[in-house]
C-alpha cells in the first residue's frame, strides 16, 4: 500500500511517497492544507527517505542510498532515471551527455522528456542536468528551485586566511 509523507524544505513543501517496496515519489508539493509531516507520524517505510532528505538540505548528505519503487515510465525513461543518479553532487551533465552515457546520442530531446518525468525530483538529481551551453533549461520543479539546487551543492567559497 503506498503512503506519503511531507516534509517542510527550503524549497517548500516535499511530498514524499512510497511503500514497503521503497521511494515511488518525491515532489514539490504545490496543494494547500498540508503541512509537514510530525517526525514521529512519517509512515515506517518513508521514515528513510524522509530522514536523508533532511540530511540533503542539512548539507550533512550528498549521496542518497534508498530503496526505489517507481511506479510507470518506460523502458527508456527509467534508464534515464538511474544516470541521473550518477551525476555527483555539485557536478552537473548535459542532456547530451546523458544520452551518450545511454549510447543514444541523437536522443537529446527524449533525454529530456524523460528528464521532466522523473518521480524523484532531487533524489535522481534531474536539477543537475543543463543545456550542452552551460544554460539552464526546464525544470518540472520550476527554474527558480532548480537555481536554488544547483547553487546550494555549489562548494562554500573560501576567502583567504581571515576572509
């Protein structure tokens, strides 16, 4: 059976959603009358996810290691998916990149489609990935969000000794 959760994030409100089989969902929660949801009330097999992606906003975790059980997307789409989530924290990837990595380079625009069907927004890091100019284009989460992420894994700056 699955269940959600929600949990309160410097991007808004996250609804997380899964089952004992693991992490179907993550997505911007755009509905009113929610609220996060209690540590304490998170379902048991949301307890996980919901607990690293604390850890994500707290800069205490860069790497995600769950149980996943998205439901739908085609065969391609979920190859999409699971590059995504080798694309490291603070790097980022071309759609291009993305379809040579899947030996398909004239799949760009599928790449992309994919790209913005992705159920675990952040988890599977689809804000990583930019145009082959560097530009950033779409993002199901909004531009502003995927902005807010890419400079959040951006390292801090060191000034010099006292700066």
């Amino acid at each position: 059976m699955t269940t959600s959760a929600y949990l309160d994030s410097p991007l808004g409100l996250l609804s997380v959603t899964g089952s004992d089989a693991g992490l179907s969902a993550v997505s911007f929660h755009h509905n009113e009358g929610h609220t996060a949801t209690p540590a304490h009330a998170v379902p048991a097999c949301l307890r996980e996810g919901h607990r690293q992606l604390e850890a994500y906003f707290g800069r205490e975790l860069h790497d995600f290691n769950l149980t996943y059980a998205p439901e739908g997307g085609t065969e391609f789409q979920r190859q999409v998916w699971q590059a995504l989530a080798g694309i490291g924290y603070g790097r980022t990837a071309s759609y291009l990149d993305v379809a040579k990595l899947l030996n398909n380079p004239k799949s760009v625009r599928a790449v992309g489609a994919a790209n913005g069907q992705n159920p675990l927004a952040i988890v599977w890091p689809c804000h990583r990935v930019i145009g082959a100019d560097g530009s950033l284009t779409g993002y199901a989460g909004g531009m502003h969000r995927k902005k807010w992420l890419l400079e959040f894994e951006q390292p801090v700056r060191q000034g010099g000794l006292f700066g």
